[in-house]
C-alpha cells in the first residue's frame, strides 16, 4: 500500500546544501533591496532639506559688490542642481513602485517649492546680510512651517516603507495600513 521512497545521503546533503543556499540568497537579497531603498530615501530626503536651505543661503550670500556677480552664479548653479536632484528623486520613487511613498514625497516636494521655493525667490530681492545678528531669520523660519510639517509626516511615511519585508507582511495581515 505504502511506497517507500528510499534517498542516499550524498543526495539528501545535496538538497539540504541547496536548500540552505537559496534561503541565504532569499534573506541576503532582502537585505540588499532594503539598503538601497534606504539610500534612494535619504538621497530624496537630502533633496528636500536642500532646497529648504536655499532662502536662507540666498539672504546669507557675500554682500561685497565685486561679489555679487559670482555669488548670483554659486547660488544659482548650486539651486540647479538641487532641482535636478528633486526631479530625479521623484522619478526613482515613483519607479520604486511604493506608490503610497511616491505620492508623500510628490506632496513635500510640492509644499517645498510653495514654502522654501517663494522664500528663495523673494531673498534675491532683498539685500544681502551684512551682520551678524541678521543670521537669525525667525520669521522665515516660522513661513516655511507647513513645510516641516510635511518633512514630519514624510520620516513617518519612510519609516514604514524601509520596514523589512516579513514586518510589511506581518502589519498587512493584521490590518495595519502598510
């Protein structure tokens, strides 16, 4: 009634070798996409606290009149590259297929340039600092607000995302919002 499969050692090591060789792949290929998920969000997130310090860097720059010129192209090359970097940023997460993730980091970046953006732009028309005192800007620290409350939310948001997979897993089954 019953067939008795018979297995020799060196086959049954084989398999168990095997076995323990594709779970080590398993394991150490979700460690090596949770890294480079956590390289591509802080890359995006350094992004965004760049271009957050673009009003403060504008009203901060070299006041002496044979510096103006180079310090309008500094300024204005360095701003370039912080925007490439933001677009850049927004196409690999959205490539990442963590949609939920995409569509946070497309609210920040778009709460930045109405915050962080509208300050740099209204910096260049007013002179630059020329004191030390002047280094404190409250005010504008307190306008780009909605901005660090969006960067808030945004680390939440990050946070779940890099969990590890079993963890992702485990919050979906249970329920929680993932």
């Amino acid at each position: 009634m019953f067939l008795a499969v018979t297995i020799s050692a060196p086959i049954g090591g084989a398999a168990i070798g095997l076995a323990g060789i594709l779970i080590g792949l398993w394991i150490n290929g979700g460690r090596t996409e949770r890294q480079r998920r956590r390289d591509l969000h802080a890359r995006a997130l350094a992004a965004v606290l760049s271009y957050a310090e673009m009003p403060f860097m504008i009203r901060r720059r070299r006041y002496e009149a044979e510096e103006r010129s180079a310090e309008r192209v500094r300024l204005s090359t360095h701003f370039s590259t912080v925007k490439a970097e933001l677009s850049a940023c927004q196409v690999l997460l959205a490539a990442d297929g963590d949609q939920g993730l995409s569509n946070a980091y497309e609210t920040l970046v778009e709460t930045a340039r109405q915050t962080a953006g509208r300050e740099a732009h209204e910096a260049w028309k007013d002179d630059p600092i020329e004191t030390d005192p002047e280094m404190n800007m409250g005010p504008v620290f307190d306008r780009l607000e909605p901005l660090r409350d969006h960067l808030d939310q945004f680390e939440v948001d990050l946070a779940r995302a890099t969990l590890p997979r079993r963890f992702r897993v485990w919050r979906w089954l249970r329920g929680a919002e993932v």
